[in-house]
C-alpha cells in the first residue's frame, strides 16, 4: 500500500500559477524574475496557510531555473528543476526561526552565506516564522541582509509583521498575502476533489471554506478528515456532523417561536440542541452569527457580506424582510453580552435559557416603544432639574454707628424640615453687609429703631422678632496667641497624655520650650531628634486641642531640635532590617549557617 500524503503536501503548488488567491503577489513576483528586477531580500507577511512559505520556494525553484517559461515560470524538467522538487537542492537554504532563534543560529547562518552556489544562479535562504528571532540575532543579521552578496536572496516569512524591527522591516521589500476568500477555496477542494474521485455537495464545501476562514491549509485538512469518516462521500448534513456545527434550520426555527413569543417552544427547541451535544457557548455563537446575516441581508447593498451556503440565501432574504431592525440589533447585543459573560456563569445551561427568554420579550419591549410609528420620548422640563436657582432681593441694613456695633450673626431657622435630613443654612454676615435672610429677619433688621426713638443693637431686635423660629447667636471672634493661655493650653493637653499613659510623651512636652512667632504660629524646641518623634505623633490631636481652645484653625507650630552634644540614638534605632541581621549573624554565626542550609529568605 502506498503512503499517505495529506492533501495540502499533495497538491502544494509547484509553479506560480497553481497559487490560490494570491495573483496580486504571484503576478509581481514573475514580473520582476522576468524584467530581471529581483530584489536581494524579500518579506512575506500574512495569515496562516495562505501561500507564504510555498510563494518562497516558487520563487527559489524559478530564478535558478535553466529554461523558463516567457511568462515567468520554471519549466520543471531542467536538472535544477528536478533536484529542486526531489529536496536535494543545494541552492535553498530553510530555517526555522522558531527554534533557531539565537544570535549563534544567525551566525552560522551567515558564515554559510559567503560560499557561491555550484550550480545555478542564486542561493535562496527562506527564514520561516521570522518574528520569533530574538533582539540581538535581528541585530546579528542586520548587515547581511543590507549588502548580502550578489549571488544571495533572503525570504522572510511571518505572520506577525509588527513584531519584527523597523531596521529590519526597511531593508525588504515586502509582500502582505491576504486571506483566501471562500469562493476561491470552493473551487480549489472542488478541484482536488474531482482529481481524488471524491463526491461531494458544494454546500459541504463551502461550509468547510467557511470553517477554515480563509486558511487553505486548514481547509484541505479538514477535507482529509471527513473523506476519512465518511469513507469517500462528502455531504451536507455530515460535514455538520464532523466539525460540530449546528444546522441553520434549528435558528430559523428560533427565531420564529421567538418572533411569535412561543417560550416554550424556544426552550425544548434549545434542549433538543442540548440533548445533541452542543455546548451553550457555541448555541450563544451560532445564533449571533445567524442574526448577523439577517443583519446584512436586510439592505441589498450588504447582502454580499452574507457567509452562508447558496441554498439559504433566499430564506436569509425572506427571514430578514420580515424581521424588524431594532429586534436585530437589540437581539444582537443581548447574545453578545450573553456570550461575553458565558464563561462566568456557573451554571451554563440556566445562563443560556435566560438568554433565550429575553430574546422571547424581546419583541413585545420593541412594540411597547412604538407607538405610531414613532418613539417614545420622555417629556423635557423647562429647565434642569439637578440644580434650580431663584433670584432673592438683598436688602441693606445701616444701623447708626455709635450704637449699632458689628457683629457676626448665626442665623438657624427652626421648625422647618429641610429635604434629605440636611441641616439648616447658616448665615454668617456682618450686619452692615447684604444678606439674603427670611422675610421676619429682614422686617427686624428694619425695626432696630422702635417708635419711641430708643435704638436698640440688631441681635436684641432680632431675638425679640424672630426669637421662636430662629436661634440667633453671635460669632465667637478668633483669638490669637498669648503666651500665658499657649502654656496652660500645652499643661493641659499634657495631662491628657499622662491618662493615656504616655510617657514618653510626657516627659517630652514638659521639658519642651515654647516661643510664639507670630500672632497664629509658634515654635517648639526640644532636646533630641526622638523628642521630635513624640511631639511630630501627637501633632494633628494638639492641633485640634488648640483649635478648640483658641477658636482659629489658622494656628501652626513648628519643631525644632536644639543643637548640643551628640545624642546616644539606641542601635536598634539606627540600623535597618538587612543590617540588624548581620549584627546579629555576627554574634551568633550559627544563625547564618542555619539560614545558608535551610535556604532562607530574609525579608529585608
């Protein structure tokens, strides 16, 4: 029995025009071997399994060979053609730069390139996968492939174009393969299968095209597999079978218990699918895909973008015509989330009934947002709602100086709940300033003079006409700093440490001396940088202490360390982590071996 060859090494290409879908690349390549224009290094860029690795060895089998075609082409039948398909050419040269990736695979590489070819023209070195080579063999390759000798050409083969240097990437000429399209893919398995005596239906084929997306390679393979299963026959319903795929008629079925809001028939439909295998996650993508088609079909300009056999075309049409567009895109986004959030849910087959009996509502939520062929909009306010500001007419009050003094009010009203358990507003104004006040405050402010000409001050004329609505209190003045109340202040904060049992605090502040800087700051002096620390800790509580007592939060201290003799800082004060342990280790030297053997890691 003869060995097996798989169809994609079997039918590889051996001249340009056997290329499937690459004649924007083939027609140039043969262009340039015959006008003599080759260029000294080449970069092929694309998807997998489009061409690029068998373009290279076209092209190494054609510029050496002894008598082409006028179009371009290796004859085949010339002894470099010959040696070349039997793989015992010398002149080609293939690395795999996947696992040959080191500055040293380069290298040698290179060495090999000062050697002239002993037969033929030219040496081709095809470097397959060249995005995988590290920094520095990119860099150990640079100057060859700038000036490489006349006899040598260079074919760089990727999938990754943004992963290779710019350095690199400007001394090629570069060629970008494109995806093979499914009609071309069609017709190359039709192709193959005709020559291998296979049957086949062209609705199979094209679904294996559409399961490659646009990978040759990937498709002939598939091709193998189902020739296999099915001994020799390739059908419709048994290439779905093999690859897992759904049949469409299940989501045409959906859609229509959907569309009729029929939950039931939705849901033992989905079990059906389920009791056959398939996974909720392919259900969620399937179904996408299928309303994504619907999408497309339902403008004749984007019914082109349909990816589905030639049979379901005029259903797609028909189903799409009667499907409205907001049900799709409201439907399309719901399965996207669905699917998003697939691999979260923990009980899978729940999260894709869910999914299903929104979609089941689905069309009942778009009729109620219809309402004579228009939308329902919500009705607009006159004006923004957040936030509303009424105008409110100040008033000026002008007491008479000598016995009218100024004086800072805190105006609270009572008895008027305020929305959201907000407090009342406080007013602080000095009595001659304007101010929006209540109506009773202001008729108040204006009687400050009484009928028989006695004046009154305004916070007596106040209290006696708004005294049952509002608390009305003058403004404690700030006061600023004065040695003798800073010093009873600092005895008493003192105290308070001693309850808390700090003592160490304690003794600092007592034996801390204060001096006042200016009217809202004073300064500290201490003995030692650790009496620093004391006070430095209990800053922000003094701070709110002076506050309190003072009545003026714009009081401020600094600390400062008087200059003396040399303070005695405690060792375990001034050494850190790493070197507490050498101190340590030092006195006791087993400590460091046991660390050595037990393999330790300190936590410095």
């Amino acid at each position: 029995m003869d060995k097996f060859i798989v169809s994609a090494r079997k039918y590889r290409p051996q001249n340009f025009n056997t290329v499937v879908g690459q004649s924007h690349i083939t027609t140039t390549l043969k262009n340039a071997i015959r006008n003599n224009q080759l260029a000294h290094a080449f970069l092929f860029c694309g998807p997998r399994g489009v061409g690029k690795t068998t373009c290279a060895r076209i092209l190494a089998k054609t510029i050496n060979c002894t008598n082409p075609t006028p179009d371009g082409e290796a004859c085949n039948t010339c002894n470099s053609c010959v040696s070349f398909d039997a793989g015992t050419s010398l002149n080609i040269h293939e690395l795999d730069a996947a696992s040959n990736n080191s500055v040293d695979d380069i290298r040698t590489l290179v060495e090999q390139v000062r050697f002239a070819p002993q037969a033929g023209k030219y040496k081709v070195y095809i470097v397959d996968e060249v995005h995988m080579l590290s920094t520095s063999a990119f860099n150990a390759f640079l100057k060859t492939l700038e000036e490489p000798p006349s006899y040598a050409i260079f074919i760089l083969a990727t999938t990754e174009k943004h992963k290779i240097l710019p350095t690199i990437l400007s001394r090629c000429q570069i060629f970008d393969f494109k995806r093979i399209t499914n009609n071309d893919t069609v017709a190359h398995l039709q192709e193959i299968a005709d020559k291998e005596q296979i049957k086949t239906e062209k609705a199979a084929l094209q679904v294996i095209a559409q399961k490659s997306e646009g990978c040759m390679r990937d498709s002939l393979s598939i091709l193998d597999k189902i020739v296999s299963f099915t001994n020799g026959t390739v059908t419709y319903q048994n290439t779905l079978e093999h690859l897992n795929i759904l049949d469409e008629d299940y989501y045409f079925k959906m859609l229509d218990a959907m569309q009729q809001q029929d939950m039931a028939a939705a849901m033992l439909l989905y079990d059906e699918i389920n009791r056959k295998g398939f996974e909720g996650d392919l259900v969620l993508n399937g179904f996408a895909e299928f309303i994504r088609n619907l999408l497309v079909c339902k403008d004749p300009k984007s019914a082109a973008l349909l990816e589905a056999v030639e049979g379901m075309h005029d259903k797609y049409t028909a189903t799409a015509a009667n499907t409205s567009l907001s049900y799709l895109l409201s439907a399309l986004n719901i399965l996207n989330e669905a699917e998003i959030n697939y691999k979260m849910a923990r009980n899978k087959r729940l999260h894709v009934e869910l999914t299903l009996i929104k979609l089941n509502f689905l069309q009942q939520a778009v009729d109620l947002a219809a309402t004579n062929s228009g939308i329902v909009k919500k009705k607009r306010l006159e004006g923004p709602a957040i936030f509303r500001t009424k105008e409110v007419q100040s008033i000026q009050v002008k007491p008479a100086a000598a016995t009218l003094p100024e004086a800072k009010l805190y105006i609270e009203q009572k008895n008027d709940p305020h929305p959201a358990g907000k407090p009342a507003a406080r007013v602080a104004e000095p009595a001659t300033a304007t101010a929006s006040v209540p109506t009773a405050v202001r008729t108040a402010a204006r009687a400050s003079v009484n009928g028989n000409g006695t004046k009154k001050s305004l916070l007596d004329t106040l209290r006696e006409k708004a005294g049952d609505r509002y608390s009305i209190q003058e403004v404690k003045e700030a006061e600023l700093l004065t040695m003798d109340k800073l010093t009873r202040c600092w005895d008493n904060y003192t105290l308070e440490l001693e309850k808390q049992s700090k003592h160490s605090s304690v003794g600092t502040f007592r034996s801390a001396r204060l001096a006042i800087e200016s009217d809202i700051r004073f300064i500290v002096t201490v003995s030692a940088i650790t009496s620093q620390k004391f006070v430095e800790q209990e800053r922000m509580m003094l701070l709110d202490h002076l506050y309190q007592e003072f009545n003026n939060r714009a009081i401020g201290f600094d600390v400062l360390v008087q200059a003396g003799e040399k303070e005695d800082i405690p060792l375990h004060m001034r050494l850190n982590s790493k070197d507490k342990f050498e101190h340590i280790a030092g006195q006791y030297p087993l400590l460091k071996e046991l660390k050595e053997r037990l393999k330790l890691e300190i936590d410095y």
